[in-house]
C-alpha cells in the first residue's frame, strides 16, 4: 500500500518569481513561467477554486515557447522518480532558488536529454507506511437539522441543503525527522504541511492512483504530533480531521 499527502500552493503568494530559464544544446533558449498559479502536483479541481496539476502546467508552458523547438515530455510519480522531464534532445533547466524545490530539483540542470528529481518536492509528503489508521470514513457531522413544533402541535425540521461530509484518519509510525523541522532535514515535514494547509488550502491523499481532496477543520488546524512510544523519540502519529471536498484528479 502506498500514501502520499499533496497540498496546494499558490506560486505567487508563496514564492513570487515564477520563473525558470530552458536552454537547449546548440539550439535557442527561453525564459517560461508556469500558466497558473494555483497548483498541487496532482489536479485538485474539487477544491473550491480549482488546483492544476504542475506536471501538466510545466508540459504545457515548455511545449507553448516560441523559441524552444524541441518536444517535451513531463511525468511525476510520488512513489518512484518524481519528476522527471524528458525532450528529443539535449536540454538544461535553470529554476530559482524557491521555484525548484517544489520540483524537486537542485537550481541548475547539466546538459541531457532527460531530467530527474534529485530531491523529494515540497508540498509532498510520502509515508512511511503507507497506510491509514483509526479511519472514521465519511460521516455527516451533528447539527444539521434544526426542529420544532407549531403552535397547533405540528413538527417541523430545517435541514441544509446539502451536508457537510467528514473524514477523520491517522497517520501512524511517521520518523522524527519527517514530522519536525527540528529534526533538520530537507524534505518537507508535517509540521511544514499544518503550516501550509492550516487555512482554507486545500490537500489531496493519495492511495496509489486513487485520491480524495480535503480541506482540515477548524479547531483541528494545529500541528500536534503525538508519541508512539514513551522511551522512544523516533515514531509520531499525526491525526487529520477533515472536510471531505470530493475525488481528486
């Protein structure tokens, strides 16, 4: 079983330059920028404004230059490579500083025909086991319908029209390191996500191929990872309460 949680980002509020220069060998060059600013590594288009894959936005913006001439190819696989960017023929990629870690890719490329992630992307955290655990699956929460009775005895309910839908699940025997910024590591940590998603940003979870998008509860937004073992520091479970969105993709 595999599980990878993917959040949303906006380019421009959380990194401001979007921007990266493509150089091909012997041949031209182009300065692109990504189309959209809303994006997730994979679409979310059931969050409320619609978040569009970086895979397809990255394809489309080196495929739409006017000075690149060769073909490309993007593909992004959490549980393997990553990215990787392919072309029918030698190419570099410079990024800034903010914009290629969410590639996973260091500041400048060498010259090939194809590129990997070299690093894990931000906004990605793939677990360490894979799996959920003390799942709720959907539920509608308390609340939603109001009653009362008539002067002449007569009952009535007011109801919304359509529920709320929830999701509650842990994430369990996540390592230290992938929980705390403390731990000083490079890839992005939990404690990365909740101050990323605390808000109204919207996240998928990914199950292999199958994903759901959500958005975290108020009063459920604060990162409190919770020990596993009391003589042991290295295994946290993190709990995610949810408003389920609808599917991914």
């Amino acid at each position: 079983m595999t599980l990878a949680i993917e959040a949303g980002i906006n380019i421009t509020a959380e990194i401001g330059v979007n921007l990266f220069t493509v150089t091909e060998d012997g041949a031209g060059s182009d300065i692109l920028s990504l189309p959209s600013t809303t994006l997730a590594h994979r679409a979310m288009t059931a969050a409320t404004s619609g978040y569009a894959a970086i895979r397809a936005e990255l394809e489309t913006a080196l495929n739409g230059s006017g000075s690149l001439t060769l073909t490309y190819t993007v593909t992004y696989d959490p549980f393997a490579s990553f990215y990787t960017i392919s072309a029918t023929g030698p190419f570099s990629i410079t990024f800034g500083s903010s914009l290629g870690p969410l590639f996973g890719f260091p500041t400048s490329t060498g010259t090939a025909t194809s590129h990997s992630s070299t690093s894990t992307p931000t906004h990605l955290i793939v677990t360490d086991q894979g799996k959920t655990s003390a799942e709720s699956d959907v539920y509608e929460p308390d609340d939603i319908t109001e009653g009362a009775v008539t002067e002449d005895g007569t009952p009535f309910n007011v109801s919304v029209v359509a529920a709320p839908r929830f999701r509650d699940f842990r994430v369990p025997f996540e390592p230290y390191a992938a929980v705390f910024l403390a731990a000083g590591g490079t890839d992005w940590t939990w404690e990365d996500f909740f101050a990323q998603v605390r808000g109204d940003v919207p996240f998928s979870v990914w199950d292999g191929a199958s994903g759901t998008v959500h958005v975290l509860r108020a009063g459920s937004t604060n990162f409190a990872p919770v020990q596993i073992f009391t003589d042991w520091n290295d295994r946290w479970s993190v709990d995610l309460r949810t408003h389920l969105l609808g599917a991914a993709g």
